[in-house]
C-alpha cells in the first residue's frame, strides 16, 4: 500500500507535541511491515536539519492556485532518519514558513490551509497517487474536501483520507475568505452545517469539522478519549458532528517509539537495566539525584516531565509537589510554557525552592535529562484534566516508574489501578483517581507511598508489570492498516 501523510510536525525535525512523535512513529511501523510511505511537511525555517540527509529540491516550479493567483513553492526531499520527507517551501511576501517557529502566528487558519492546498497540488503535479492520504489534526482539516471538491475531477479520484484528530481543543477555525483563497469558494455551501460550518459560530469555516464531514475515516488517539469526545465536553463542541459521523469514527491508541525508549539500550542514561536486571535502576536514581542535586534519600523520586499547560493540571502538578515533600519524597519537574504567566509562576516557583535537597524545577527542554528522570524515578505524575493519549505514562511504564494518574483519556485505557482496577490483579500497572482535585490526587500518592513504604518488594514488581506492557507502535499500526483497507474498498 502507499501512504502519503501530510502533517505539520514530524519529530525530530518538526517536534513541538506529540504529534510529532506520532507521524514519525507510525510512518516507520507501516514502513517495517512493507508499505510505502511518504511524508509532507512545510519547509521551516526553524527546522532541525541537523536531522535531515540529503536535503535537496526535487520539483523547482510548484504553482500552487491560491487567493485567485498563484504561489510559487519548491519542494524539497530529504531523510529523516530513513523516513522520505518531503519539505514544501513557498516563495511568497506572506513568508509563511519563515518566522523562526512552528506555530504561534495570527493567520494561522492562512498558513496551513495554504499549505494544505499546495500538498495536494504537489501530489497531484507530480503524479504521486497514494492509496491512502492520512492527515493529521486541524492544521491539515482542509486537505479532505479540497480532494474530494477540487483534485478528484482532476485524476484523483480513488485516493481516500484518513484523518486523525489528536486534539479536540485545538479546530482550526477562519471566515469564509479562506474559502476563496483556497478555491473552494461557495460559501452558502460550505458554511452549512451539514458541511464545514462551525456548530457554534455563524459564518465560521471550523478546519476540524470539515475533516469529520469529507474524510473517509476519523480517528482519535484512544479508545477513551474518541467516547470522551462523542459524549463528554471534551469534544469542545463537535460532539453532534461525531455523531453524525459515527459510523466513520473511532479510537487508536498511540504508540511509542521503543527504539528511543528502552532502559535496556538508552544511550542518554548511565546504567541499563531490564526486567530481570531491576536493580540496576537505581544507578540511574544515583547519578538522577547528582546531575540535580539532590540528597541521598530512602523516599521516592517522583517526577512530572510535560508542556505546562493548563490541560496539564497544573494545579494539580504543582499539589503534587507538595504532597510529595510533605510525606518524605522528592519531586523533580521538567517543562516549559510559552505562556508568559504560567512560565512566570513557575519560575517563581523554582526560586522558591532553589535550596531544596529534595526538589528540582527544569524548566526548559532537555532530551538527554528526560530520559534520565524516567529512568531514575520512581513514580511519574499524570494528573490532566483531558488527555487524548499522553506518552509520559507509557514512558514511565517503559522504565518502570509507577505512573500516577487521572482516569481520563488515554490514560485510562494504559494505566490500570494497583487497588481498585477490573483487569487481573497481575495487569495492575500503576495508579489511577477519577476527580481533578487534591484530595483525589492525594489519596493516589497516599497508596503509591505506603506501598513503598511497607512493601517494597511489592512495588518492585508492580513497576515490572508495567515494563513488560507492549505499547509499542505494533498494535496500533495494525489497526490503521484495517482502517486504510476498510476505506480503500468503500
């Protein structure tokens, strides 16, 4: 089969969530089975071509129809670590991929239906007819109708779209100009709600929407979360389109890239260890405490590694904090905001507990120190208020860091309570509350530190069930191959 993704992230080259993660991953597992894969990006200016290998332009003159003129693109091919990217770089006044970042603009809705619209056109001028286009949440929503409206009566009418949604918060959302501009026009058409029009706002084109309603098949990132999003308020407004659309809609469960996580071969940690060598986890809790300096203690290390956003929990992450210091533990944090007021809180925060031999507050991104907090942890703390899917949980079970976590999500459907869960107690993982608030959150860390306490054989062997969970992209690779064949043959 071939595969074309169109995404605005790619790790490592075009990493800002785990999105990123998520195109790279599930390109190279499909890749592993024997399909063909290609991915589309927009060409940044900020993007990590220490990563790309042989970057060099394959098509000179993409005119791509736009605004009732035309723009034009090059586009560039390259590596990313063996998967085939293709880069497109627009030469227009409007520079919108030369801003020294990914996202963060006002035209926003501009940047990326632009760029949905020149990805197809390069597919379609350069003859590349996949069996399958997979997009990827709002900023990629267009590429579905702009298909099915616009290339499909010119020679490409049997490609299908999967599209996958990984953050309901986020829909993409612009005025019926953008319509114009990428030559769908009509705007009594498309801006009915049957159609692309917002639920909730007249006049609005909603990017997201328009995916639900002309893609072939939507996706979410967990089971959990794809319920969440049809009959909670995490659907942040497109539960009635899912609904309308459920035959077409579902959840699957993200994977993790086991290449770069695994304690048995991590290059950015000291000491290796597996299931049956577990002691050696705690040379990494060693040389976890003297990178931070941290005091020798016999309580646990807990950590939170993750974007400080309100989605987070932050409330929740910094009660964490506390509760872990007050009960004999420690806490080391790594994230960043680019919020202006949460990275000023937490940096407050971190000054306020410089000298603490049991406490440190990174905050910034550094890859080779979040490897090494996993590894040298003993819990990990996941306390948001929505999760689609969340990867530090399943890093954590990775390296056999306890997670503790809120039971929303993906989060639900990979962390199984110790206590209370319905799965066999020899599947329990870690440990799970239900309400976003402290007492919650406190009664979870309650039970995680009296069964260090008290029994720390036992959870010794809690921490290797969850190594020995398999969350790699095996299983969730094989269910988007039945999604694409299910589409293929509609």
């Amino acid at each position: 089969m071939f595969i074309v993704m169109i995404a605005s992230e790619c790790a490592p080259v075009a990493k800002v969530g785990g999105l990123g993660d998520v195109v790279y991953g599930l390109a190279r597992e499909l890749e592993i089975r024997g399909h063909a894969v290609e991915i589309v990006l927009p060409k940044y200016d900020c993007l990590r071509y220490e990563h790309i290998w042989n970057l060099h332009p394959v098509f000179e003159d993409l005119w791509v129809p736009w605004g009732g003129g035309q723009v034009r693109c090059t586009v560039w091919f390259g590596f990313v670590h063996g998967r085939k990217c293709f880069f497109v770089d627009p030469h227009s006044d409007e520079l919108f991929f030369n801003r020294g970042t990914f996202y963060g603009c006002d035209d926003e809705h501009v940047r990326f239906a632009f760029f949905s619209r020149a990805a197809l056109e390069f597919l379609h001028r350069s003859g590349k007819r996949p069996d399958v286009i997979h997009t990827h949440d709002w900023q990629t929503g267009l590429v579905a109708p702009l298909l099915f409206e616009l290339y499909q009566p010119l020679g490409m009418p049997d490609q299908r779209v999967c599209h996958t949604i990984h953050n309901f918060k986020h829909q993409g959302a612009a005025g019926p100009e953008i319509l114009w501009a990428s030559g769908l026009g009509r705007p009594d058409h498309f801006l009915s709600p049957d159609r692309m029009g917002d639920d909730w706002h007249t006049g609005v084109v909603n990017f997201t929407k328009a995916a639900i309603v002309f893609a072939n098949f939507v996706t979410t990132v967990s089971p959990r979360h794809a319920w969440e999003a049809r009959h909670t308020d995490q659907g942040f407004g497109l539960g009635h389109a899912l609904a309308r659309f459920h035959h077409k809609f579902g959840g699957i469960l993200n994977g993790l890239d086991y290449d770069v996580w695994n304690p048995e071969t991590d290059p950015h940690i000291p000491a290796h260890y597996t299931v049956e060598a577990f002691g050696r986890k705690a040379l990494d809790t060693r040389a976890l405490r003297e990178r931070l300096w941290l005091r020798e203690s016999d309580g646990p290390i807990v950590a939170y590694v993750g974007r400080l956003d309100p989605q987070k929990g932050l409330h929740l992450v910094k009660h964490a904090l506390d509760h872990a210091l007050s009960n004999g533990g420690q806490f080391v944090l790594l994230g960043s905001s680019p919020e202006p007021g949460i990275d000023a809180d937490f940096r407050r925060l971190k000054a306020f507990l410089n000298d603490n031999p049991d406490c440190h507050l990174e905050l910034g991104f550094d890859e080779s120190l979040a490897h090494l907090i996993y590894a040298g942890s003993d819990l990990v703390v996941v306390p948001s208020l929505f999760e689609p899917c969340g990867l530090p949980q399943m890093i954590a079970l990775r390296y056999g860091a306890v997670p503790v976590v809120r039971g929303v999500g993906g989060l639900r459907d990979t962390v199984f309570d110790r206590d209370w869960s319905d799965v066999p107690e020899y599947e329990r993982n870690g440990f799970v509350f239900e309400h976003a608030d402290f007492p919650g959150l406190e009664s979870a860390l309650d039970r995680a530190f009296a069964l260090w306490r008290d029994d720390r054989e036992a959870f010794q062997r809690l921490a290797c069930t969850g190594m020995r969970y398999d969350y790699s992209w095996k299983e969730p690779g094989q269910h988007y191959l039945n999604v694409y064949e299910f589409i293929r043959h509609r």
